[in-house]
C-alpha cells in the first residue's frame, strides 16, 4: 500500500500529465479531450486512495493523541493549521491553477478537464417526475453546460470560389464583350483584313452583411458563452447570408448580385425540352448543359451545385434490371457526376442544378470579418447591457458569366 504522501505525488504527477496534454498545441481540441478523458479514472483512483489514507492517519492520530499527522506537508495544509481536502489541495495546486488560469487560454479555448472529486453521499429520491418534491437533499436539477442549438444547412458555395482581400470600395474590370476575327489567306502585296474587338467595362462595389445582438454584461463575462455564442450564432449567420447572396442575390438595394442573376449566363436546360428530348435523365440534362458551357464559354464546368431532392433523385435512379446507376445504398457517398464535383445545398429552387466553371468568377473582402461590442447605445449602460456587432464586406466578380448555366425540372 502506498503512503499518503506517494499518493498525493501521484495526484500532481498525473495532473501534471493532464495539463501537458491540454497545453499539447499539436493535439487538436477532440484529442485533448480523450487524452483527458482517458486519464480521468486513474486521476479519481489516487483521489479516492489519498482520501482513504487521510481517514487513516486522522484516525491514527486521534488514537494516539497526536493531531498533527508527520504525513501532512506544508502545503497540504490550510491557514488554520487543519490538513486541506483532496478538493482544495487539487484546486490549489500550481498545475490546476496553470489548466485553467492564463496558460490555460493561449490556444483561445479553456482545456477541458472534468474531474470526480470521490464525494458520495445517500441521497432519497421521492416521486418521480416531480422537481422538488420529495428530494431529502437536493431539491434543484442537474444542468448540463451548454446549448443545443437549431441546426443549419452546411456551407459551400463559398468554398467553391477563389478567394481574394482589397483595400478598395469598388472594382473595375474589362469583359471581351466581342471579337471579329477576320484572319484570312492574304496575297502577295495585298492588304490585309482588320479583326475587331470590342470590351465593356464591369463594376462591382463592395457589399455589406451584418447583424446586430444584445447580450446582459453578466453573459458577456461568460468566457465559454459568449465566445460559443458567437462562433455557432453570430458569425454562423453572416456567413448563412453570405452563401444566399453569392447564389441568389437579385442586385437590387444593398444586395449583391448572385450567380444565379448575372446577365450572360448559359441558356437554361429545361429537362424534357429541346435541347432535351423526352427520354433523358436527370443525368443526361445536366450533362447537356456542361456541353453547352464547353462549346459557347469554351470553359471547362468542374463542380455541379444541385438542391437535395433533386440530388435524390439522381442517386436513387436505377436500370430495368433495378441495378442502381450510383452504386446503391451500400457504396461509398458519392459525390460527382460525370467526373464533376456535387455540392448539395437547399439554397437552390427544388428541381434545379448549377453547373459551371467556379474559377471564373471571385470572392473580394475587405478587412475580414469585424466584431464589435459597444453599451453606448440607448439606456444600454444603465441596465448593463451591450450590443455586438458582426459585419462583412465583399464583392463577388464573374469574369466569364457563359462559364455558368442552369438545368430545372429534375
């Protein structure tokens, strides 16, 4: 059997395991926590045997007479002489101070660390289904941290066009809008025919995306709060604005105008209509559509943005024989169609697909995403409150807008 003081060393050698585990800034925040949590047991093992050992030498020094036990260092003891709890030797320690003190934020999140301190006490529960009722001891319920919050449709659109930062309100650039190429055999001494080429100059401005919160100066001193509740709400609903605008912005007022709405776009493909024929599938009208763009943009379509159902109805398509055509429910996910990239979002109108060249149009931002927090505002400093502010600016150019085209009834 170990003695009290090896025990305790095993309590602070562990900890201090734990804290080099959270502080490890090559493991990522899932990892930290099963590191964490696969120490935890052994933790609460030498906690249980240092409780233990302090009930023996407590009793063993009343027995005796002695009421200071040689086994309580300095440190383990309180300001009244008294030897501290496993509770207060653990939260007083250097290494729990360092997991949840400065140390423990560099990486921008508090270390997550749940430890079972081996308090147990009976406890009598009385009817069931009724808070309070009955309870000997305990009377409130168990809270569990956090929030379950609404669920959104992943975002993509974004991820499928090339990035770019400017210092500018606006951007200028120039679109081929016309070419005569009147290249021919020419004779000796004789003139030369002129080719002709006409640009027309495009502008696009910056457009804004913001949103506006009021928080309670108690939630803003909420480290773990507020900093969730801006990750999972605030910025998530800018960027759920944004995906809608890169889409289906219509340009007018402060919108911007999405890809769906650009002039110069690809005639759309309506299944069933010529250039479709009455037998196609909703494979072959997309495909019709990728040729379109080969053969007028002469560019080169490389990802398809379909709405879910329609997508569906893809995968679920099957021979005479009933032989899926993608594989069936027990392949792989797949995600491409004739070798192009699938992104599936509910954003688009039910029964229609995008497809086109994503490298030919471009996202621009200026200075990012900004949050700001302010309680100058109305009779805010008088109830402590303070509003947040998360605002965007960015401006979406499409270079060669025939590089897109549209495909509808799926």
């Amino acid at each position: 059997m170990p003695s009290l003081l090896e025990a305790k060393d095993k309590v602070r050698e562990l900890s201090a395991k734990a804290l080099t585990f959270a502080e490890d800034s090559k493991l990522t925040a899932a990892e930290k926590r099963a590191k964490l949590e696969e120490i935890e047991p052994e933790i609460k093992t030498w906690m249980d045997e240092v409780s233990n050992l302090e009930y023996v030498e407590e009793a063993r020094a009343k027995a005796f007479g002695n009421t200071e036990p040689a086994a309580a260092a300095p440190e383990d003891r309180a300001p009244d002489g008294s030897i501290k709890s496993v509770g207060e030797q653990f939260i007083a320690s250097e290494d729990y101070r360092a997991l949840v003190g400065p140390k423990g934020l560099k990486s921008g999140r508090r270390p997550d660390i749940s430890m079972d301190l081996g308090l147990k006490t009976t406890l009598t529960e009385g009817t069931t289904g009724t808070p309070g009722g009955g309870y000997s001891l305990v009377s409130t319920p168990q809270v569990l941290p956090g929030v379950l919050p609404l669920l959104y449709a992943p975002l993509t659109i974004a991820d499928l066009i090339p990035s770019g930062a400017t210092d500018s309100a606006y951007m200028r650039y120039l679109v081929e809008a016309s070419h005569t190429n009147a290249a021919a055999t020419v004779a000796e001494g004789a003139a030369k025919p002129e080719g002709a080429e006409t640009f027309t100059a495009v502008d696009t401005v910056l457009h804004k995306i913001a949103e506006v919160f009021t928080v309670t100066d108690e939630m803003l001193a909420d480290y773990p709060f507020i900093r969730a509740f801006l990750d999972n709400r605030g910025v998530l609903d800018v960027r759920i604005q944004e995906e809608a605008q890169l889409l289906n912005g219509d340009g007018t007022g402060a919108n911007l105008t999405g890809l769906l709405n650009r002039s110069g776009l690809q005639t759309a493909i309506v299944k069933g209509t010529a250039p479709s024929t009455g037998t196609d599938t909703d494979m072959d009208v997309i495909y019709r559509q990728i040729t379109a763009i080969r053969t007028t943009a002469f560019a080169e379509p490389n990802a398809v943005v379909i709405d879910p159902t329609a997508w569906q109805n893809v995968l679920l398509t099957k021979s005479s024989q009933g032989i899926y055509y993608a594989g069936g429910p027990f392949a792989p996910n797949a995600d491409s169609l004739w070798g192009k990239r699938v992104v599936v979002t509910p954003r688009m109108a039910a029964g229609t697909a995008l497809v086109g060249d994503f490298n030919q149009a471009q996202i621009f931002r200026k200075g990012g995403l900004t949050v700001e927090a302010s309680n100058q505002h109305q009779d805010y400093f008088q109830k402590n409150l303070t509003m947040i502010r998360i605002e965007e600016r960015l401006m979406l150019l499409v270079y060669r807008p025939g590089a897109f085209g549209t495909v509808t009834g799926l």
